[in-house]
C-alpha cells in the first residue's frame, strides 16, 4: 500500500513520526552521513517482516552496490 505510515527505524533509534516508505527515502537521503555519499553509498528502505522481525516498520539503511 502506497500511503501505509509506518514508524521509521534508523541504527538503533526510531523518528518521532510515521512515515510512508517515499517519505522515508526522502529523510533518508537528506540525512546521509557526508563521508557515506562520497564513498558511493545509497540510502534503501525496507519493510520489516511481522513474523521475523516480531513488528511492521520501515528501516533506513546506506549501502553500496559493487
């Protein structure tokens, strides 16, 4: 669902408001740590699993694509 609000996890800490998975992105990439960009870092968000995570929320997570 495009306009589901979900709480938003970042490291280990979590953002006062629920966010859809769009606006989360946007957050994400305001927010990327300087050195992370210039490495050639992305930002990602993924939904967590109910049943292996034990909650539904959006994770913001930076990697890189080799």
């Amino acid at each position: 669902m495009k306009t589901e609000r979900l709480t938003v996890k970042v490291g280990c800490g979590k953002l006062d408001k629920a966010m859809t998975r769009e606006q989360a992105m946007r957050w994400g990439v305001r927010n990327m740590p300087k050195d992370l960009k210039r490495a050639g870092f992305e930002c990602v968000v993924v939904k967590s699993d109910a049943e292996m995570h034990g909650g539904v929320w959006f994770r913001v997570n930076y990697g890189r694509k080799f």
